[in-house]
C-alpha cells in the first residue's frame, strides 16, 4: 500500500484550475512540449520562494483538452507560511501570459489526494453541428456539419451508462488493470447548434469520453443504428467501435470529493 | 433622398456572419489592418469568378469586437448565377483560417438593405466576474475582480430604458445626426462567474453600449449609487458619464428585419 499522505515538511493545497487546452501537450509533464503541470509548478516555485513544489492531478488531461474545474494538489513548503488567496493569485500572477488560471486554493489535510480522494468526474463534449465552420469557438469544438439525430444518440447512449467493460472504448495506450467502469451519466442535449454531451462517471479509461463520443456520432449521422453501440460495448474489441473524436470539444468540468475542500463553510 | 437599391447588373445577397474580432481593425475597412469587410469582399471575389464584389453591414463593429450574428448583404455581379449554399460555402472555404465563418447566405430583393432594412440590432456584453483572470474565456470577456451588485446595476440600467438623448454615452467620434434612441432592453444576469448584458434596441450610437456597461459597472462595485446614472443620462455631457468598457466583452448577436431574409419558408 502507497502511502500518498503529505511528508511532514509541506503543507498541502488543493487547487481548482480553468486552461485553454489548445497551447500544451496535456496536463502531464513531456519531454516533447509545454504542460499545464510544469507552468504551474514553475509558477508555484516562485511563489514559495524559489523552493520546489510538486502536483498530483484528478485527471490527466490530453494534449488539447480544456478545464473549465481541474482539481489537483500542490505540495509546498511547510515554511511557506502563505494564505489560499495568496497561492491563487501568486501562481496566477506568475502564470501569466497563459491562458490557465487558478479559480480557487484551499489547505487540505495531509491525507488528502486530489487524485485518489476523488469519487466522480465530470466532462462536457461540445459539437458545433452547422454547415459552417467554427468562428468564435475554434479549438474548442468537434465540428460536424451533417445535422445529427439526437434522439438516436441518447437511446445509443443509454447502452453505455452503468457498470460495463468498457474495453471497447479504451486506449491502446490505457494503463488501467482492467476496463470495468461505472457510467452514471452520458446526456445529450442541444444548445443553438451546439451539441452538449455531458457525462460523469468515478472515472474514466484513457481516450474512453472521447471513443465514446466518436462512435455515437455514427449513430447521429445514420452510419450506424444505435443497436450497434450495445454490440460494440459486448465485442470488448476497441476495434468494433467507433473512431476517437478530436481533443477539441473535451473539457473536464468538474471533480468531485467527498467533502468540497474549496467549500467555505 | 439616397437610393440604396442594387443596380441591375448585381445580385443582392444577404449574409449572417460570426467572427472573433480580437485579430480585427473591426468591420469597416482601414488603412491601419485587416478588417472583417476586406476579408469577406476578398474571399468573394475568388467566389464571383474574380469579380469584385461590395458590402453594406447592419452594424460596424470597433476593432476587437466580436460577432455572433452580424448581418451585411453582398452585391454580387448578376451574371455569377450561383446558390445560397455556394455563397456561404466558397466565402468560408477563401476565408480560411480566419475565425470569420458566414452562417447563412440569402437572395434578397434590390431594394432591400442590410443596414437601413434593419429594425432592430442585439448585443450582449460579457463581464468575467471573479477573482481569478479568465482563461478559457480570454479575450472575450471583460474582467472585474470585485464582486457586482447586479440588483444595483440594473436598477440603473432601468434610467437607460426607453427614449432618451444618449449624449453621455455617445463617443465624441459619433457621426450620427443626433443622439435621440429609443433603448428597448438592457437586462443583467448572472451566469456561474459571468454577467450578461443584454441589450437592444433600433439603433446604438457609436460605442453606446461600452459606455453603458462602463457605467453600470461603476454601480455594480459601489463607486456610484444607482441614481447618479439617471443624472448622468440627463447631463447630456459624455464627461457626466463613466469610463467606454473594453472591446472584448462586447458581442453583436443579432439583426432583426420586418421578415427574416434567412427564413427559409
């Protein structure tokens, strides 16, 4: 057994993070370009004093992935004898000019992990269905022009939700023991012409939002009949379902613990 | 009295368009950079077989604001015979990349004109109301820290309402004859951290609706009681008035005419 409590020589916050995803290679530190986690890290750095601070995700976001409410934790120096407004707004200062920001900080006790005390995550997919392409929400969207059928997608939809093998819907790449996952909820709604595709679930296979998003665009355009989607899941195969939307439309909303570490009271 | 009708050897097409006026001059042409009509007239010229092709818009947008539903018509030469899924179509493939993207294209008859046809325009003014500097939503926002009193604010607002002399919040630019409009909405809400602010009305003068929302900030933050708008307002003296709000928060989200061109019955 880990143990991922805190050592003795840092005092632990837990951070709420808003980035434009399109500038980075994901959440995680890569040799191959510029992270969510090392901007942060480095802005944290100077807020500590020009000592280390180290961070652990609730969700490791992909290259081109947005946040509107990332949680994750910073470790800092014990000595660093600061308040939550002054590492909201000392990291955000430092940040600048990247589009990522810290929403809210709270002190967190040692025992806390923003990755292992999570109990759900949340994410939108948003589609842009219009003849035209996207203006105001470039890089932010999935944009399909056919006019897709709703009602199609949420009955396809509605195969996924509940605990499955999602094997179907995994990554190559997916690190996880086994592909068993609790859906609890893949709704879609439409917004003007967006397409709103919201989900939660306590969490998620690598790529397994945006499989599943690719394959019931299938079903909204007519290639394939929602039945289909209830074969892909039971083939256990991720060759019997549909292709990976595009990283643009993702956005990780929300996570969820079981007591709000930001809530005031 | 000015005849605005197309001459006969043009065709007359209408044209909703959206764009992120943040890379923009604004819409009108100018020496200093790339406008949104330079752009659009270029990109359908290559359309009409390079023929040159002029714009009229419902609504010049200043440099930086954006667009969701701007609405211009085009005089094509007649003799270009073409679809209204060829004009939007081949103007957005020659607008690529920029974020500029016609919705929606339409046959209108000569006499009708996109500016002086128009009976009403809609903005809508975007304030990111949080500590934390916008992220996700940069560039498109006005950011105010400190927290706004919405009740204030349109308790305010309400003075503005209805058939007034504009002159204090009429920029000293303005070309119009005189500053009596009538304003028909101006309505606040909170949405999560944003305030919306909806406005309409048959005409604005030039940066109106960035001196209002300047304005009703002030109230907002507690820097004015609400009542100092009314007087502000019967001053008639733009220095009476508060500070123009930044370009980024301001969006043109709709035309309306006695019948919608784009209606497709």
């Amino acid at each position: 057994m880990i143990d991922d409590s805190a050592p003795p020589h840092v005092r632990r916050w837990a951070i709420r993070v808003e980035f434009d995803g399109r500038h980075y290679v994901g959440w995680q530190r890569q040799k191959s370009g510029l992270s969510v986690q090392q901007l942060i890290e480095e802005a944290a750095y100077r807020v500590a004093a020009n000592r280390p601070v180290s961070s652990i995700t609730a969700g490791r976001t992909d290259s081109g992935v947005h946040a509107a409410g990332l949680v994750a934790h910073l470790d800092f120096p014990a000595e660093a004898n600061i308040t939550a407004k002054a590492v909201r707004d000392g990291i955000n200062y430092h940040l600048k000019p990247h589009p990522i920001a810290i929403l809210e900080a709270a002190l967190v006790p040692p025992h806390w992990n923003a990755r292992f005390s999570a109990t759900w995550r949340r994410y939108c997919y948003t589609i842009l269905n219009r003849p035209a392409r996207p203006a105001l929400l470039d890089g932010t969207v999935w944009h399909i022009r056919q006019s897709l059928d709703l009602d199609a997608m949420q009955q396809a939809a509605n195969y996924l939700i509940g605990w499955h093998d999602f094997s179907s819907f995994r990554a190559a790449a997916c690190q996880a023991r086994d592909a068993l996952r609790t859906l609890d909820e893949l709704s879609i709604t439409r917004q003007d012409d967006k397409i709103l595709i919201h989900t939660q679930a306590r969490s998620f296979l690598h790529h397994q939002v945006r499989n599943m998003v690719g394959t019931l665009a299938l079903v909204g355009s007519g290639q394939w009949p929602a039945e289909r989607v209830k074969q892909a899941l039971e083939a256990k195969d991720r060759c019997k379902a549909g292709p990976t939307a595009p990283a643009d439309g993702l956005c990780l909303m929300d996570v969820g613990y079981p007591e709000n570490p930001f809530d005031p009271s």
